[in-house]
C-alpha cells in the first residue's frame, strides 16, 4: 500500500491502462468514472447485448463491472508493478438491474499482503431514480505484472 | 418438479428459447450444448472480446455462462410456467482461463419451493487439454413466469 | 414488515424469547445487547472453550454469534409468526479474533417476501481497543413459526 | 504438497494435535474421524447445548466442524512447519440439521502456494438414515507455525 494512501498520477495512470486492455470492458460498453486510492468506479449503459430473458440486465454485467471494479480498487492498493487476480466473489442481486446505467464502485476493505478483501456496490440509474441492485464480496491476489 | 424426473420436449424447448432470448450469451458467443432434468451445458468461445488485461478470460465471462447453466438447471426442475432469477451467486476462480473454449455445466443440488441451490463447474479446453477454472454456488428463486 | 418501521415490545419480547432458547448461544456464552428494527447485537466473551489451535477464537464463534445475529435482524422485519432459517452464508475473517469479547451487529439489507438478504460485522475487544475481525453477508428464509 | 500425495504418520499426528487444541471443537463434543492426504473427517453429537431456536443443530455447529475438516484437508497437503487460517468460507445449508451425529468431511479443491481452495459437505444420521445439511466453499491461507 502506497505509504500515504494517496493515489499516485503514474498509479492512475497504470491502472486506467489496464482497465482500457480488458476488452469485456470494451465490448460491455463500461467506462472507468472513478479512481481513488482503495476505490474505483466503473459505469456501463445496459446495452441491448447485455440482456438476460426478461430484458433486464444479465447477472454477468453486474458481476464484471463489480469485479472489475473491486479488482483495481484492489490495483490502487498494491506495491507497485503488481496487479490482482480475482481468487473468489460472492455477488447478491438485489433488484432486477433494469434502466440507463449501472454504476459498480469497488472498495478494499482490508489490504494484506497476500490477500486483498474487497467489495462492490452496483446501483442502477433509471429515469433519474437510482435502485441497489447488487453487492458483492470477494477476494483478489495480488501478482507481480510481468 | 417433474414428477418422473424427466425432461419434457416441451421444457427442453422452452428452456432453449428462453437461452435464445439473453442477448448476453449472443454477445459471448455462447451456445447451449445439453439439457437434462437438474444439469445444463453452455459452451462460449474465449472471443477476442471477452478478456481481462492479461489476455486470459474476463472472470465476468465465466460467471455469466456458470450463472446461466446453473439458472438453466434450475428452470428444468421447476414447475411449468415458471423459470428463476439469481438470488445469489459465489464463484472461485481456479486458474487462469485461457484456451478455445470454455464449459460451463450447471447442476441442481436442491430443489425447494421456494430455493433451488445450485452449482457449475466451468472447465477450459487448450489443444485438447481440459482444466478447472471455476466453480459455483448459488441460490435461485423461481418465479411465475410473465 | 412492520408498517411503520418500529420494533414492538411485543416482538423484541419474542426475539428476546428465541435467542435464549438457541442452547448454542448459551454454550458460547452470549447475550444480546441489542435489538432494533432490521438491526441485533450480540455479544460472546472469548471462552477458554472457544478457541482454535492458536488460542484465538475459532472462526466457529465468530460466524455462530454472527450468524445469529442477523438472523435475529432478519426476525425484526418478517410478519408476527414467522422466524427465520438461513439458507446461507459467507464469512470473511480479516483478522485473527483476539481479546476479551466479540461483538457481532446484524443487519438488514433487503426484506422481501421469500427471502431476507442480511449481513453482520464482527468486531474484537482487546484491552479497550476494538478490531474488525469478519464480516458476513447471507440469506434468510421467513418461516411460519410452529 | 508432499510430493507422493501421501500423508506421513508426522503429519496425522501433528494434525491429530493440533485438532485437540481447539478447544472449541472440544466444546462441541467433535472428534476427527478420518485423515488422509487432502481429507479429513470430523464429526459431532448433536450436544443438547448445540442447537438453534426449534432444536435443530445450530447453523454454527455445523460450520464450525465443517471449518476445520476444510482447514485439516488444507494442512495435509501444505509444507511441513505449516498450518492455515480461514480467510472465507461460505456454507449452504441444505436441510434442518436433526439426528443424533453431524459428521463433516472437508476436501481440498486446488492447492497453491499461497491459498488452499477447500470445500466440506456435512451430513446428518438419524436413526440410520443420512441426510446431506450443508455445503461449504471456502479459502485457506498456509502460515508458518510458530
């Protein structure tokens, strides 16, 4: 962990790099809004291709933009020259995720050496009313990037 | 539940055009590949669009299709007319999961009234060689379908 | 739920009630402290009877009074006549559970009419300093009471 | 992980005794069953003071002996000088836990360098009959003993 727990320009940097070579990222339309030491935000529209059968949005864009962004929340916390792998996650759906926008912020919750504890919260963003629809828990391992 | 444990045609077909109808699994490239009463298999190629920044699948590729084979199971068991929407879902990330394709088996472990707890397996194939690279827990709840 | 949002006296009797009846909570030597709409505290001493092979307390204590505690949580906000099971529940344990006494707080994160999702926090007490030592997120199903 | 896959009399025996410091399985009137390279076997009496609000075994009695089968397994496969701590575990459970004995087996799923992925069922015998109560996932992390 950064000594001062500030983000760094260079760690900004790094890890919006990182996220812009994920091309799930890119093909769920999902786009890095925020980034702080321990916590990052990735938002994604509900694109017509990211649907499950009643047209709400598929589990798996609440799960990838959480786990995306949980994972570089956990990035930001890292000695530098490591990024993180997700080892586990745990996501509960709250709500059917329907409406413009889903907003994942990931958090850390305890940063170790071995093992960073992270989590996420997914809000969805319709008609200018924002509904819970997911959280999730889980743990990432923190690997020297080759 | 089927009385007899087996799946109809008519339940086959209706869980095939329910599969057909998630524009997600369109977007991953994923093909529903077996259906039994309790256990469904969904394929997905590791398209150049499904990745995370070390070129390996987006962890959000194997939960989406674990999510779906394992909702599927679900569907299988319930009573006619209804399918199920993801209460909760855990995944472990095994190993790195790379390859040609991904398989994705879902089970049913319990089925109740109001749960079905279910699991997947999602295994990589690489030039032949299949490894372990995810398994799931879950709850689904079935619902009354619209 | 209660329409207003307001345990009765009536209802804090009856949690009150059930707790004493979990033999386990007495064998660990718990005690309630706390009991409010969607919200239970329960406390245990680290018993000398409690420990695992490193003297701190088992992750068994932890999740026992944790898991209790949301249960009881989740209590607070079903129809009167109705307790809860957990159908299921995920505990991180962040740091050793070392001191004089835990402390788990339950909570309610979405009431619904089949399922009650919840989570809990763990914190130690050690010579008046307090550490968080696990947190939980879970599954509650509402049941008539017998 | 011992190179033959087979667990040595050295290490049953530091397992055995390193089971019979938890005082908390003590407590709970638990004895291990069964060692063998990546599974181990622990079960317990359903003990009058072990039981939740309608009599059944407590949630935490069963994980508690699922916790440490799980964690046992992982330290009949990690190096000598070693043993583990949970860092998460989630337990399903599957069906109200009534009978007179729990008996958990705990199994290693993947085991690296730095986290040991577990997984234990629990089942409950009444009057002959077995029935399967729970099922758990979880993460082990080696450390060295001290």
């Amino acid at each position: 962990m950064a000594d001062d727990g500030v983000l760094t320009p260079e760690q900004a940097a790094r890890i919006r790099a990182s996220f812009e070579s994920q091309t799930m990222m890119t093909t769920l339309g999902a786009r890095m809004t925020g980034i702080a030491h321990g916590e990052v935000r990735i938002e994604a529209p509900i694109l017509p291709g990211s649907r499950q059968q009643r047209g709400f949005a598929h589990a798996g864009l609440s799960f990838s933009i959480g786990d995306s962004a949980a994972g570089y929340a956990a990035v930001s916390v890292v000695p530098e020259g490591h990024d993180v792998l997700t080892s586990e996650m745990k996501i509960h759906l709250l709500a059917p995720a329907k409406g413009d926008l889903l907003v994942a912020t990931g958090r850390v919750i305890r940063a170790g050496r071995r093992l960073v504890i992270v989590q996420a919260d997914v809000h969805a963003l319709e008609d200018g009313r924002t509904s819970h629809v997911a959280f999730m828990t889980g743990t990432m391992i923190p690997i020297a990037a080759s």
